[in-house]
C-alpha cells in the first residue's frame, strides 16, 4: 500500500514519500538558503575549469551550427521553389553583395585559366550541363573537380578540371571535397 505524500497529503510520491511539487519546492527552499554556497561552489569550479568550459561551449555552438546547416538544407531540398524565391528575393534586395559575388567569381575563373586551355572543350562541357538538365528534368552543374578557391589548394579553370554532375552534388561538395585531398 502506498503512503501519501508526507507534506501534502497527495496520492502519487516517489520513494522518499513526496510528490514531484513538494520535492521542487524543498530543492527550491534548500536553493535559497543555501545561494552563497552554490555561487561560490560554482565560481571556483568556472575558475579551475575555464578552459575546459570554453571547449564545451565551443563544441555545443558547433554542433548547433551544423545541426541548423543540416535542417536548412533539408528545408531547401523540401521546398525547392520556396528555396529560389527567397534567394532570389535576397539577391534583389542585396544586389551589390551579388555583383560583388559574381565578379569575384569571373575574376578566380579568368585568373585560374592557363593559357594553354582548351577553350572549345570547356564550351563542351558547358553546353552538356545545359544539354542534361534540359533533357532530365534536373539541374546540372559544370564542377570544379579540383576547387578554383579553397584553404588549402587552388586549381585550374581547363578541361581537365571539369566534370558535368548534378547541381545537388555539386552544392554539396562545396569547395570542402576533391579526389586525393589531404
């Protein structure tokens, strides 16, 4: 047979004999008698653990960062139309982020491209993105396969750099991901 709760008379306790409400407000009483103590217990432990405490921060904001990059991406890929619009919107309203974007661009292309490039190769596999997304129904992307900017290596705007994939892998890859990377 169950007791009730020894403060307040009620039906549902736990092994101590009280309820969920009157085990809060003891912890709650105790809390406050007792908030010098825990304030200092607390800034002594801050103290002797600063750096320990900085890197589980730092890797809970991380883990936050990619959990929002992960839901964002799902997002766009549920909502592809609502996706462009609102890029397209931002893109609008920000128009000299974009030219600035698009002129960077040019200009890595323009100085990433040797001069001993292809040109008629390159057009190529320019017009059989257009060709395969046109014909499939999806988006295609002429990639990089080794990246034109990264950290850690720069290649080159030539033939033998590019390959014809599917626009999501593309996104993906970012300039993160190239064959034999360190």
């Amino acid at each position: 047979m169950q007791h009730p709760c020894s403060k307040c008379g009620s039906v549902e306790v736990d092994k101590r004999g009280m309820c969920k409400g009157c085990i809060r407000a003891s912890h709650a009483k105790w809390r406050a008698a007792n908030a010098d103590k825990i304030k200092s217990r607390d800034a002594s432990y801050s103290a002797a653990n600063k750096s320990e405490i900085r890197a589980r921060q730092a890797a809970a904001r991380t883990q936050k960062a990619d959990e929002k990059k992960l839901l964002d991406a799902m997002w766009r890929f549920n909502n592809p139309d609502k996706a462009q619009a609102k890029t397209r919107k931002w893109q609008q309203a920000n128009s000299d982020k974009t030219s600035r974007y698009c002129a960077t661009r040019r200009c890595s292309k323009l100085s990433a491209t040797p001069s001993w490039a292809n040109e008629f190769f390159i057009a190529e596999a320019y017009h059989l993105a257009r060709l395969r997304t046109k014909m499939t129904g999806v988006k295609w992307h002429v990639d990089h396969i080794v990246p034109l900017q990264s950290k850690i290596v720069c290649g080159l705007h030539n033939e033998f750099n590019l390959s014809v994939i599917p626009a999501v892998a593309n996104a993906s890859k970012g300039n993160r991901h190239w064959p034999e990377m360190p």
